[in-house]
C-alpha cells in the first residue's frame, strides 16, 4: 500500500466503523418496535376476543351486565384501534428495517473500498473518487434514516462491544475478516 492510500484508508475504516455501530441501532431499534407490534397485536386480539364473547353472551341471555360490559368492551378496543394507528409502530418497524438496508449496503461499499485500498496497485485517484461517492451517498442515507431511542444505542453498544463513538483499530479491526485487519494476529 502506498503512502497516498493511507488517508483514504484511514477515512474508509472509520466511516466503516461508523456505519457499522449506526446499521446495528437501527437493527436494535428495528426489534424493538418489532415488539412493540407484537404486543399491540396481542392486546388486539385479546380485546376483540373479549368483546365477541360478550357480544354473544349479551345477545342470547340479553342481561344489563352483559350489555353494559359489551359496550365498554367494544369502546376500549375502539380505542386501543385508534391509538395503534395513531403510534403506528408497523410504520416505525418498516423505516428501521429500510434504514439498517441502506446502511448494510453501504457497510458493504464500504469493506469493498478497504479491501480495494489493501490490494497492490490500487490507484489512488479512482479510490478517493469511491470514497466520496460513499460518503455522498452515507450523507444522503444519514438525512433520511429515523431517529434512534437512547435504549437501541445501548442494546447496539452491548451487541457491538464497544463504549464510544470513534473507533481504534483494534475496534474496526474487530468488525472487519482476518484479512483487512491491520493487526493480523
């Protein structure tokens, strides 16, 4: 590797680890909500479950408990209806899961640019021209990706192994296959 190929690869490994720790939120982010939906489906059906036995109970025995329950329990999953399409947790689900795409791509890009910066003869004019189109394209990525809960950095942080934002080799190393390392223990 050349002395001209240093800075980008310099910049390559840090945008990668970048991306690397912001694609894992996302996914964190992504199984949360995914949970989310879990639940409110759950609570869903149990509602509405609860509201048909009711329904048949008041319509065949016709008594003023079954009828007063049938009417709170058909409003409370009314509700509950109104306030799942209002959270809309699918909706939060399907952007996480589209932002962790994008950004796995362009982890890819990314490890593709790395492993092309290692390779004798590399041309460095080329390799920067990669890099700025990745980091156009991350910049792009990065406007339109949804905000992350402070609980998926944390669940992202355990799952990475990793306290901070900026990364040491070691760390990138960490993320990357024995053969773009640069300590190759």
């Amino acid at each position: 590797m050349t002395d001209d190929l240093t800075p980008i690869l310099a910049t390559a490994r840090e945008l990668y680890g970048r991306v690397a720790y912001t694609h894992k939120t996302h996914e964190k982010e992504r199984e949360t909500w995914s949970d989310q939906v879990c639940w409110m489906n759950r609570v869903n059906i149990a509602l509405t479950g609860i509201a048909t036995v009711l329904t048949v109970i008041s319509a065949s025995l016709k008594p003023m408990w079954a009828l007063v329950s049938t009417a709170l329990s058909a409003a409370a999953t009314v509700c509950f209806a109104i306030w799942q399409s209002n959270f809309d947790p699918a909706g939060k689900e399907a952007r996480h899961r589209v932002a962790a795409k994008e950004l796995l791509w362009l982890r890819e890009q990314l490890l593709l640019l790395i492993t092309n910066c290692q390779n004798p003869g590399g041309v460095p004019e080329q390799l920067q021209r990669r890099l700025e189109t990745i980091r156009q394209e991350l910049t792009t990525a990065y406007k339109f990706v949804p905000d992350r809960s402070p609980a998926a950095y944390a669940a992202a942080e355990q799952a990475l192994k990793s306290g901070h934002f900026t990364f040491s080799d070691d760390e990138i190393d960490g993320f990357l296959p024995t053969e773009l390392r640069k300590k190759k223990s």
